[in-house]
C-alpha cells in the first residue's frame, strides 16, 4: 500500500464517503492514498481496475468525477467538495445528459 | 490564435526550449496536460522542497521558463498536431487551436509495458506511476510492496521511497545475467560521464543499506480476487508465494511516438535501446519541415540530454525562421552540442546493461489492457496470416481501446515477431491516426460550428 | 523453376477477394489468395459494417438487383463464417434507417425513396418512410434530437462486424483447404496464368484480380482497362457506451462492444488516409445532433481508408476476351456483397462464365457512350 503522514487539507468524496487530499495532488494520487485501488469494472468483461500508470496514458483509472463519467482521474487535480464514483462498465451517456 | 513555435510537453526539454526560444525572440506557446510545469522527471518540482543539486538546478529552470514570456497552458491534452502547423487541444472541456509556423513535440517517454499474469489487478501499478504518487502526494510504500522488473527508474524510485520513509519488502531482478557482462564493453566509454555511474552505485548502495532484499528471479506472477494479494515467482529453482498489498512493474522507457507516428514523420528502429524513434537531424529536426522533436521523444537519453536537446532545437527554430544568424546559431550550439555529446558517451553502456527484459508471455496472459487480448489470441491471429500490428487489431481488437496501444503496442510486436521468427523491428506497428488522445463528440462538433459560423454557406 | 499450380488464383485479400477466395476454395478448388503486409490500403478496415441495399442503384438497377440477389445469400453466409470464425460475426438483420434532420432533408429523402422506387421498383428491397412517431415506436428509448423529423427504413437491411467477417473468410478460407500468402503485392501477371510476385512465381488456370485500388495496373496485363480512383472515407468510433441504438443507420451506428461508429466522409482522389479535423468535426456536428448525448462520449479512434471507385461508383465485374479465365472484381460495398461473392459470383467463375445479374456491370460500358 502507499502512505503519508499528513492527509492533506482537501476533502473530497468517494462514494459519498469524505476522504482527504493534498492540494496539487490528483484523484487518482489521493484515491491511492484512501486505500482505494479499484476504481472501475471494465465493459470488456467486468474486471476491477484501478491506477496503473498515473501520467494519463493507460485509461485504467476512468471514474465518474462530478457526474462525468470517464474521466482519467490521474490527470485531475483534486478540488474541494469534488465528487468521485467508481464507473460500472460503459459509460452512460445518456444518463449523464439527463442529469 | 498565431504564434512561431508550439511546443508540446512542458518537461526539461520542452521547458529549456521555451526559455531558449523566448531569447531570441520567438513567440511561443506551451501545451502541457499536466497541472505544472517540470514533466516525469520534475514533477511538482516548484511545490517541494530541493533535496540536492539537480532539484536546484530544475527549479532554476523552471523559474527561468516562468519569467520567458511564453504562453504556458497547463491541463492542456494536445490530440492533433497537423503537418502545416496547426496544433488542437482540449482544455477545460473545451476544443481549442492555434497556428504555429514550428512545432517542437516534446513529449517524453513511457514505460515500456511488461505483461506479466495478474498485471491488470487493482494494486499492480507502474513504477513510474508509484514515483509521480510520491513527488505529487508524497506517498511512500509500506508494508508488502515489491518491485519487479529492471531499469535505472526502478534503482532510482526504491532509493527515493526509502529516504522518504517508505519500506519496501522486496526488489525481483527479473534482468538476464548475460546483460551486465555485455555492458563491460561499453564501461570505457561510459566513464566520460562517471556521474552516472557513481549515482548507480550509490543507489545500489542505499537498497543494501536499508536491508532491501534484492532477488534474481524470473516467472512473476500477480494473483488476487479483486485485487493483488500476494504475487509468486521462480527464484534459486523454487517457486516461491509472498502476501503483496502493491506490486510495482519497470522495464525501462521507450519514445512517445504518438504524435509523431500520426504526423507520418519517418521513424527508425534504435537497435540499442530497442524501440522505435522519429528520425531526426542534430537540430531535432524531422522529416516533416515544420515539425521537431527534442529529448527523450527523439530517443532515451535523460533529463540532462533532453535540457540540452530543447535549447539546440529552439537556436535551429529560431534560425529557420530567420531571427538568428547561421553563424550565430553555431557558436550558440557548439557548447551544448559538446555537453550533449558527453552525456550520451554513458548510454551503450547504459542501454546494454538495462536491456529490455524478453517478452515471452504465456497465452493466459492479457497483453492489450483496454479491449482485454491476450498473448494466445495474438498468436492465433499471426496463424490466421497476421503479419504485423494492424491486421492483427482488425483481427483481435488489440489497440482499439481507448490507450491506443500505448499499453500493448511493444509487446503485442514482440509476440507477433517470436512467432514469425522474424526480428521485431520487421513487425510493422500500429498505424496511429489523430485524435491521438480522446476528446468529447460534443468538442469537435463545436469546432465544426464554429467554423460554419466563420464561414456562411455560399449555396 | 516449375511455378506451384493452382486452380484459382486470387489477388487481393480485402473483403472483395476474401470472398471469392473462400467461395472458390469451399467449391473444392485449389485456390490461393495472394495478399499484400500488414499495411495495405486496405478499404476491408474503412467500411462501416452495413450490409445494406436502401438507396442503391439510382441510375444501374443491375446493382440494385445485385444488392438484393446478396442480401437472400446473407444468413447462410453469415452462419457458415461465424463457425469459421469460431464466434458470431455479429449478422442481425432488423432493418436499416437514414436519418433526416430538418425539413429540407425530410423532403429530400421523401422525393428520392420516390424516384428510387419508381425507377426500379422490385429488383430493389422494399423502403419505407417513418415519421418522427412512427420511428419512436421503432427505437424506443434512443435518445433522438429535435431535429430528427423521421427515416427512411428498409427492413431488410442490417449490418455485421466487419472484422470479424473478414477474419472469419480468412479462418473459413483456411478450412477449406485454401493457400493464404500475405505479405507482397503481385508485380505482374501473365497470360497462361502466370503470377510474379518477388522472386515468387504462382500458375493458376484461373485468375481473379481483386485488389482494389491496385486492379488496374494488373488487369491491363490481360487487357481489361478497368477505371478505378481512391475516395478517402473518414471514421470515428467512440468509448464504449451502453445500448441505444438498435438498429444500424447511414453514417452512424453503435455496434454489438457499445462502441458507436460514426462516419464517413467522401472525399475524391486522395492516396493518403491521414484523418483531418475539419472532416472529424462535420461527422461529430451531424452524430451530436442525431443524438444529443453523444456529445458527452469521447472519441477513442479515428482512421481514414482508401475506397476503390469506380466513375459510376458501381462495381465492375469482367471475364477477360483476350485471355478466358482471368477476371476482374473491384467495387466499393466489400460487406454487403461479400455473400454474392462467395456465393454465385465464386461459382460463375469456376464454371466459366460471370452471372447473369453482374452482365451489365462490366467496364465496357465505361467505352460504349461513343456509340
């Protein structure tokens, strides 16, 4: 697993859940830091996925951040107050312009 | 919008070309995805503290592309470049473009992908990926991290957790012995630039010390439910099983050539560090007349090589386009072509010492991540008379996925050639088109309206 | 050297000869298919998956007859390329649609199903309008856009993974005993047969030059001129999405992964498949407003391919009169018609003699205006 002493200021929420960030950090980074691993099912066969490359070129770490599903969390900074889920298979699109 | 130069990638090269360019003149615009400056190897530079020389070094670099006066655009993804100069990004949500008379591509490296089984567990990671964790969010391993592969990045990130206070449980060497005699050869050479070899060491010194068991071993697997929990591997001829929280994968660094393969630019097969690189003249230029290419994009040489790569780049720009004389250019160069030089006399020893592991996966073992391919499906393919990468996608589907083969492509070319009996560089990779990074339908369709509203129907 | 003899000799081993390689090898005759590496100009990677007859033939009822006389050959096909392919190609058959935005284009449609209709009436499939009403009750639940007023439907229209139709010709092709020999194109071909390919040489009793853009250079070694020019065709594919369309339509449809495919520009005499924005854009301002939550998808591929056309844009079928046994196949609808190919065009040309159907579509009548 990965650590750190300070938690950092910054909360954000994961599945509702509040969880702290640093400042500067990514999702992803601060996912990792919560202990949360797996971010995603694939839509190929439903396998759990998480973080893999962190720099934004392996598309593994795709969550649905503020209601926008498909985002490659490692490439985000973390905000305040923002809002993480984990993202089930496709992305529902529809949904998402319904919202 | 219009300026002279694009350059894309704000790491050491991109950063130093800036600067270099901005001093003579030239207006410039700066594309980055990432939140700051720095790129890999400087990440977050400007947020932490300086441990040692080099930190200082970047930091003086970074502050001195800050002050340039070049148009830096951060959380920027560049998803085309075309060879008339126009270069597309996404920004905010939103499709953007400008016109540049030159562009620089400066965009670096990434891992070399070792697929191995299980490497697509949740808590299997690059790295690469465990470093920019450290410098962005100061994470540290601890308890049942291990590290497996090879390479100078794996040496230098099990050193940088430790003195940060991580632990590590265990280094697997999955190199093959036969590397390091071949490398004596090149030692010579490599002793232009001892400080290399002298960070190798110390770095080699620091796991000892720290009581890090380093372990030859081959056959690792990652196993797990839902996630990693514990990885096995062959060592002294037994196999062996130990609880893993994180397993963290290196096998070196290769070119992005996303860009520069979707331009068409010619590219080259570098023999000795095993992958391919857009061709390129001592100014980095391509074989595109607009488009050059500086530092570890145009082929692995380090952050020093690349800083140099990016200043030699900007004085041939800033000459082709007339703000600075031939002469003037020359003298400018000679310097840092000199130090350039120096710096490279290290990398055959380098190269030879942390050769690419070989690619050999079982069929079992999934090699293109995304549309989830695995390595018995690529060789039925090559059966069914697949001879290269792309009538293999069509056939398997591998390289379709969202990554664009950046996580398949070498090893999908490895597996193809073992099974043809033909050297890899004869595997024809995957023909990359543009957007080489995705962008939302409702982006480009804003792009399209744009210019409708630009220019009235005229039937 | 004494040449390999063949029975049949195919060049070209895109969907075109794929076809009639493997309908030629499944007829039990010694068939090689010649094919060139791994980056042909292969049109096989740039069509849309649309096996598909609504609007064909305005002008060349052969075609559309053609068109049909495939389409009654599809299941069969379908099902014996599936267990080739050793799983489902992904064939259904439920109906095609061409969306209409706006009331100029609703019209439009409404004026050329008409004209359509009137000029071939039944060689053709049956096509029928749908208003926006009716076209809900077909689709329920696809997110359609305002401006979608209806479609045009032709019920016996539909699409397939067109890779895995190709892949399942190869494997069929495979089991039937055929030789596949990728990775150089065919240099010359001479009367006899003899094929050069190299320091290679093929003999065969019967020739098929299928190779799309690359036809014309060798069917003029046996005296059929054959007018073919590339049309580049854009694609996008997006992420994969869950279902919302179910049934293919003209330029966009979502695939059996979820993933939607939006095409397809046509543009004129390009020898080059590179993408481009402006073309990019136009196809996505369409698709967004076919349907509007398309905008949030992000674009995961794009690719350009190089069609082989025809002047008419009809395909050209030919027996050589200078050289029996050597025949030409070269068009633009590699899916739709692959089952004709396989089927009755593969058993015209081991018996010597072109369908009955294909007659009018040969390249003479690119030479007969004068008379």
């Amino acid at each position: 697993m990965l650590t750190r002493p300070d938690p950092g200021s910054v909360t954000i929420l994961f599945e509702g859940a509040p969880i702290r960030a640093r400042a500067g950090e990514s999702v992803a980074s601060a996912l990792l830091a919560a202990g949360i691993l797996a971010v995603r099912t694939t839509p190929v066969s439903g396998a759990p996925r998480g973080p893999f490359c962190m720099m934004g070129a392996c598309f593994d770490c795709l969550a649905v951040v503020d209601g926008v599903g498909g985002v490659q969390t490692c490439l985000v900074p973390v905000r305040e107050g923002m809002r993480i889920e984990r993202q089930h298979g496709a992305r529902d699109v529809a949904a998402e312009d319904a919202a | 919008m219009r300026v002279d130069l694009a350059i894309i990638g704000a790491g050491p090269a991109g950063i130093a070309a800036a600067t270099e360019a901005r001093a003579h003149g030239l207006s410039v615009l700066v594309l980055d995805e990432n939140p700051a400056p720095g790129g890999r190897i400087w990440q977050a530079i400007e947020a932490r503290a300086a441990k040692d020389d080099e930190d200082r070094a970047a930091q003086e670099a970074v502050r001195a592309f800050r002050a340039s006066g070049a148009e830096a655009r951060f959380g920027a993804t560049v998803w085309c470049v075309e060879p008339e100069g126009r270069v597309y990004w996404s920004e905010q949500g939103r499709a953007r473009d400008a016109e540049a008379t030159q562009v620089l591509i400066a965009t670096g490296t990434t891992e070399r992908p070792l697929p191995i089984p299980g490497w697509t567990l949740p808590g299997v990671m690059t790295v690469g990926a465990a470093q920019i964790a450290l410098k962005t969010g100061g994470l540290v391993p601890d308890r049942d991290v291990w590290i497996a592969g090879q390479g100078p990045l794996l040496l230098l990130y099990a050193t940088q957790a430790l003195a940060a206070g991580g632990r590590i449980a265990g280094v697997l060497d999955l190199a093959e012995p036969s590397g390091r005699r071949r490398a004596l050869a090149h030692l010579p050479a490599a002793l232009r630039a001892p400080s290399y070899l002298a960070r190798g060491v110390a770095w080699r010194l620091a796991l000892r010390r720290a009581g890090v068991p380093w372990i030859r071993a081959a056959e690792i697997r990652a196993e797990g439910a839902a996630r990693l929990e514990r990885i096995r591997f062959v060592a002294d001829g037994a196999v062996h099983t130990r609880p893993a929280s994180l397993l963290l994968l290196h096998d070196g660094v290769i070119p992005s050539v996303q860009i520069t393969r979707a331009l068409g630019c010619a590219h080259v097969w570098d023999e000795a560090q095993r992958c391919w690189k857009p061709t390129t003249d001592m100014w980095g230029r391509s074989s595109h007349a607009r488009i050059a290419i500086a530092g570890d994009g145009a082929g692995v040489g380090g952050a020093a090589v690349a800083a140099l790569s990016g200043r030699i780049a900007a004085l041939g720009i800033a000459a082709a386009l007339g703000r600075l004389g031939e002469a003037a250019r020359d003298s400018a160069a000679a310097p840092l072509l000199a130090a350039r030089a120096k710096h490279l006399a290290v990398r055959p020893f380098l190269d030879t010492l942390f050769a690419p592991l070989p690619i050999r996966p079982e069929d079992d073992t999934i090699l293109c991540r995304c549309e989830e391919v695995t390595a018995g499906r690529v060789r039925e393919a090559v059966a069914l008379g697949c001879l290269g990468a792309n009538q293999l996608k069509s056939f398997t589907r591998a390289g379709m996925g969202p990554c664009q083969g950046r996580m398949c492509g070498p090893s999908v070319a490895a597996v193809i050639a073992a099974e043809r009996g033909v050297p890899v560089q004869e595997v024809e990779p995957y023909r990359l088109r543009f957007p080489t990074k995705p962008l939302t339908l409702g982006e480009l369709a804003a792009l399209h309206e744009q210019e409708e509203a630009l220019e009235p129907h005229t039937s | 050297m004494m040449a390999e003899r063949f029975d049949v000799a195919v060049v070209g081993g895109g969907m075109v000869g794929s076809a009639i390689a493997v309908g030629c090898a499944r007829r039990g005759a010694r068939t090689v298919l010649l094919d060139e590496g791994d980056v042909a100009l292969r049109a096989a990677r740039g069509n849309f998956g649309l096996v598909w007859s609504q609007g064909k033939g305005d002008g060349m009822p052969a075609y559309a007859a053609w068109t049909r006389e495939s389409l009654r050959h599809w299941d069969s096909f379908a099902e014996a390329m599936s267990g080739a392919a050793g799983t489902d190609i992904g064939f259904r058959r439920k109906g095609g649609l061409i969306f209409t935005l706006g009331e100029q284009e609703w019209e439009q449609r409404v004026e050329d199903v008409r004209r359509l209709h009137n000029q071939i009436g039944g060689a053709s499939t049956p096509v029928r309008m749908l208003d926006r009403r009716e076209l809900e009750e077909l689709i329920p639940g696809t997110p359609l856009g305002p401006r979608v007023l209806g479609a045009s439907l032709a019920p016996e229209d539909g699409h397939v993974n067109p890779l895995l139709l190709l892949r399942g010709m190869h494997a069929a092709f495979r089991a039937a005993g055929g030789t596949h020999r990728p990775g150089a194109p065919v240099d010359a071909v001479r009367p006899g047969f003899t094929l050069h390919r190299g320091a290679e040489s093929i003999a065969a009793e019967r020739v098929v030059i299928a190779a799309g853009l690359g036809t014309p250079k060798l069917a003029a070694m046996l005296g059929m001129p054959v007018p073919v020019h590339p049309v580049r065709g854009q694609n996008m594919v997006t992420e994969r999405l869950p279902p919302m369309l179910p049934l293919p339509a003209s330029a966009i449809r979502q695939t059996a992964e979820g993933v939607v495919q939006i095409g397809v520009s046509y543009e004129e005499n390009l020898w080059e498949t590179a993408t481009t924005v402006k073309e990019l854009a136009r196809m996505a301002a369409r698709a967004v407003q076919v349907l509007p939550p398309l905008r949030h998808a992000r674009i995961v591929r794009a690719w350009g391919a190089l069609r082989p056309m025809t002047p008419d844009r009809y395909p050209i079928y030919a027996q050589s009169q200078a050289h029996p046994g050597a025949y030409v196949a070269v068009c633009h609808s590699g899916v739709t018609l692959s089952a004709a190919h396989a089927g009755p065009l593969a058993e015209g040309i081991l018996a010597g003699r072109l369908p009955d159907l294909v007659a009018e579509l040969g390249p003479d009548r690119f030479h007969a205006d004068a008379a």
